[in-house]
C-alpha cells in the first residue's frame, strides 16, 4: 500500500460510505488504496461528465452486459445524482436503438469507410442546417 493501511482506507471508505461494502473486502490489501481513489474519484467525484450523465452511461452500458450488481448501482446512483425515472428509461431505450445499429451494421459488414465518409457528409449537413 501506498503509506496508508487497510484499517486507515476502510475508514475512509465507511466515512464516505457509511460501511465498508463487501466487494471492497475482497480487494487485495496491495490494491485497496488505488481501487477506492478510483472509485471516488469516478463513482463520486466531479469530473468533466456531470455524476448523472456518467451514472446514465452506465445504465445504458450494463443493460447490455446484463450485470444486475451494477445496473442496480448506476441506476440509484442516477437517482441520487438527480436522475428521472424518465431520464433512466431514455437511457436504457438509447442503449437499445444503438446496440440495434450496431449490431446490423456489423452483421451486413458495411464498408467502414464508406460509412465513414457518409458521416462526414452528415455532420456537415447538420452543421450547416444549425
């Protein structure tokens, strides 16, 4: 550990937290410091993506990967950052319609270039229009 024990890192963990979660328990005692600087610094901290919109991601992002632990944990974190219920369904229906496309997309092997430059002719379309 990086000068701190694991008693120290827990406190601060239950201090933030109010108890130390099981899966922090887990976590070897070399990488405990890192896994929880990370944690608060991305599930917690203010970065340049406000707390709703990353909590909305991972909504969207674990609908696909089907992990109920973090579906679960984005979407009351969603909430207690300010989210809708309204806001987290237009999340898991935009993570639908995109996985759809992609999935397509992939499957009938478009030319990536071709898709590539048609999206360029897009943008400055829209651009234009705006």
């Amino acid at each position: 550990m990086a000068g701190r024990t694991r008693g120290e890192i827990e406190s601060e963990i239950k201090e933030t937290l109010g108890l130390v979660p099981h899966f922090f328990t887990a976590i070897p005692d070399d990488l405990l410091e890192h896994e929880w600087a990370l944690f608060k610094r991305l599930e917690l901290g203010e970065t340049l993506i406000p707390n709703k919109y990353k909590e909305l991601m991972g909504i969207a992002l674990h609908s696909e990967t089907k992990c109920r632990y973090c579906t679960l944990f984005h979407t009351e974190a969603a909430k207690l950052f300010g989210a809708t219920d309204e806001e987290i369904q237009e999340a898991v229906h935009y993570a639908k319609s995109s996985l759809g496309w992609s999935a397509y997309l992939n499957g009938m092997q478009e030319d990536y270039d071709e898709f590539a430059r048609e999206l360029g002719q897009i943008k400055d379309h829209l651009q234009q229009a705006a």
